[in-house]
C-alpha cells in the first residue's frame, strides 16, 4: 500500500490522467494528433501481421464451435440438394441476379466520377461498444477523413472516420454513431439510415425519420440520398426487411439490411472523389 | 553484477513485448474470435498478469503504456486504459504483496473486477449511445466478462512461464 503514496506511483498515475485526458478531448474535438498518427503508421505492419493471425484462427474457432451447427446444417443440404435438382430453371433466375451483382462490380464503369482507393482490412475494434476499423492505406493514397467505403458487391459499408499516412480508420453503418441519408429506390421515401445497437447485433440497421404515409415495403432497395454531401446519391445501402410502426406515435421505422456484410470482409474500396450531388 | 543488469533489461524488453502482442491482439485477434460477440479484455488480464510478477516501477511504465498503446490501436475514442491499467495493476501488486501465496487468486480478483469495470463502461456507452443498459449489460458486458475469465488461465500460466524462465529476485 505505501507505493501508492510514492513519488513514483504519483508521477506515473498524472502522466497516465494527462495522456488520457489529452487523447479523448483530442478525439472529441476531432482533431489527430502526430502521436497517434506516427504510432498508428508503425503499427501497420504489425496490425496486418496480427489481423492475418486473427482470420486464420476464426477459421478454426468456427470449426470448433459451430460444428454440430455445421453438421446439421450439411444433412439438410444434403437433402436440399435432391430437391434443388428438380429446380434447374431457379438457376437461371440466380444467374441473373449474379449478373445484376457483377453490375455492382463495375459501379466504377457506372459512374466516371467515382475515383475508388481499395484497401486491406487490417485491424478492428478493440472494445465492445464501437464497429470501427483500420485501414491500410491512408492520406498517401489520397484517402481522407469523411470518405464514403463500399463493398467488393458495390453496397456502402460507412464512412472513414480518421486518417494518417499509411492508415485509416473507419466506422461501419451498424455502429449506433452513424447516419447517412437514404430514399427508397422504387418511391423515392426519404429518411436517415443510422446504426442501432439491438439490430446492430444481427447485422441490421434502422431507416428513421420516414415521413407518415410514405411508402416503404419488405423487399425496397434504400440508396444515399446525397444530401448533406458526405456520401454521393445512389450507393446502394441494402434492402428493407421489416417496416414497423409505432402503435403510439404512428412513426415508421424500416429495419434494413446492408447490401455489404458488415462484419468479416478483409478488403473494401474507399470512394476518393466523387461529383457532390446538388438538391434541386 | 553487470550480468544481472543484463538479465534484468532482457526481461523488461520481453515483457514489453509480450504486453505489445496483448495489445495487438486485442484489436486485430479476437475481433475475429470473439465469444458470444464480444471481445474480451486480452491486454488487461496480461497487464495484471505482469504486474504480479514484476518489479513495481517496470509495471507501472508498462501498464500505462500498454494501455494507451491499446486504446490508440483499437481506435477508441475514449483513452481510459493507461489509467485504468495502471490502478488495476498496482492493485494486483499491492493484493499479492500481502498475499505472497495467493498469486493466481490475486490476478484473478484484480482482472475480474478490472474486467467488470471496463465491461460497465461500455454498457454505458452503448446506453448512451441509444441501447437499453440492461440489454447492453445481458448481451455485451456480460459476455465480455465471461471471455476475459476463460483468456486469463492461458494468460496467467504463460506469464507464470515467462517469469519462471525470467526469475525477478525482487518479487
């Protein structure tokens, strides 16, 4: 007990409030310190290293796991598979819509003034109450803070939240800090599409502020608005799975899926330029 | 004499490179590992582990940096873990301190209430942030808690290695 009254303990503890105090007020005001980016552009090589170790042991971890899962899962396959013989026209519906998805692959074709960077994923979040990422590549690739991240499939993953020279973090659309501007393709409903804690866990999240009376169905592609000019109109956000209304406020809310998976992707496409959509 | 100092410094540099990896692993590890969806408290139990073990001015550089190092690397945006390690460490060195026999007990004690701090804490962000807290505590911190229990056996036993091979003559 008497080293916590010694000089040492007492120096070593101020230092300690200093560097945190420093750091989270740093965060908040959202400004990146040389500190960070210099540690976080050492750390890159190390990261990759760590974050290769870590998808090669979720590859085992899931094996052990969710073997019984996967056991039963490969019996009803089994199954299927005699049945699906019978549904070789299906096929054709399902090459279909690969062609549809491979539409998504050349988006870049799509659009001319989409410039993209791709990165590797090479760290995630260290705490439990944050769906971050690190990047890496950074400002070096031209990538800022503010830039818009998609998929290999084309859907918008989020948005890069900080950059250094070699590194970029980023935060997904399932982090409850989140929120991007969205309509309904088919009838142009607006409304904020933002992360959600309890849907967040499933891969979900939740289109808000849906005027009464819009209309919204199970099955409606939500794309970016534009507006605001953090993400350009027209990516793909995912596809409406639910749309519930509040018995006592009459508000709507639609639960949507992301088009891009929100977790275990390694690589993704960082939107560098892009034309600002301007609303008429 | 000269040997000693060397022996001392070879330690220091291992443990500090032990806890680096602890640090890593954390936010480029278990993201890919986790259980029941969280992640545990990796770097804190091997902080405490240390802490048991090493000298007390070592540690406490350690810990705090370890911490920082974590909170930096996992892109946090709240920097608690060089002050949270540093009390959780000494903690653990004061327990076994009066406890000499008691030395996985101590870590043990000292992680499992550093762990259901950490673990709180971001059941309050996430209420904050818009979550129910008691839904946050069931499916978040409860979880982490757990995890962080199951990683601090390997972890205590690996220190316990590093520091049989490594003796410190002053613990």
């Amino acid at each position: 007990m008497k080293f916590f009254k010694s000089k040492f303990f007492v120096i070593t503890a101020l230092i300690a409030v200093i560097i945190a105090v420093t750091f989270t007020v740093m965060s908040a005001l959202g400004y990146s310190s040389y500190i960070k980016s210099g540690l976080n552009t050492v750390l890159t090589p190390f990261r990759l290293l760590a974050d290769k170790t870590g998808e090669a042991l979720e590859g085992y971890a899931a094996y052990i796991t969710e073997f019984d899962r996967l056991k039963a899962e490969n019996k009803e396959l089994k199954n299927r598979i005699e049945q699906m013989q019978g549904e070789v026209q299906a096929a054709a519906a399902i090459r279909e819509e690969n062609e549809q998805f491979r539409k998504y692959l050349e988006i870049k074709a799509e659009h001319l003034d989409y410039t993209f960077e791709n990165a590797a994923v090479i760290g995630r979040e260290s705490n439990n109450y944050m769906t971050v990422f690190t990047l890496s590549k950074g400002k070096n690739y031209g990538i800022e803070a503010g830039m818009p991240i998609i998929a290999e499939n084309g859907g918008l993953i989020g948005g890069v939240t900080d950059a250094g020279g070699t590194w970029a973090s980023a935060s997904s659309l399932t982090d409850p800090s989140s929120a991007v501007g969205a309509y309904v393709e088919r009838s142009l409903a607006a409304g904020i599409v933002s992360g959600d804690y309890t849907l967040g866990r499933s891969g979900l999240c939740k289109m808000n502020y849906i005027s009464d009376g819009a209309d919204i169905q199970v099955g409606d592609r939500i794309l970016t608005s534009g507006i605001g000019s953090v993400y350009p109109r027209g990516l793909v956000i995912g596809t409406v799975t639910e749309v519930v209304t509040d018995e006592n406020t009459r508000s709507k809310y639609a639960v949507v899926r992301p088009l891009a998976e929100q977790t275990g992707f390694s690589s993704v496409m960082v939107l560098t330029s892009y034309e600002k959509y301007v609303e008429n | 004499m000269k040997k000693a100092a060397v022996y001392r410094g070879a330690r220091i540099i291992l443990t500090s490179v032990y806890l680096f990896i602890a640090a890593l692993a954390q936010c480029s590890v278990f993201p890919h590992i986790r259980l029941l969806g969280a992640i545990p408290d990796f770097a804190l139990c091997a902080t405490v582990c240390v802490s048991c073990f090493e000298e007390k001015r070592v540690f406490c550089v350690l810990a705090v940096a370890a911490g920082f190092l974590l909170d930096l690397a996992g892109g946090s945006a709240y920097v608690v873990s060089p002050v949270l390690f540093l009390i959780l460490a000494a903690a653990a060195s004061a327990a076994v301190d009066k406890f000499p026999s008691l030395r996985s007990v101590c870590a043990l004690a000292v992680m499992l209430a550093g762990s259901a701090l950490s673990s709180v804490f971001s059941a309050v962000i996430l209420s904050v942030r818009g979550a129910g807290f008691g839904d946050a505590l069931l499916h978040t911190s409860l979880p982490q808690l757990l995890y962080s229990a199951v990683v601090f056996i390997p972890v205590y036993l690996l220190t316990k290695l590093h520091y049989t091979v490594f003796k410190n003559e002053k613990r």
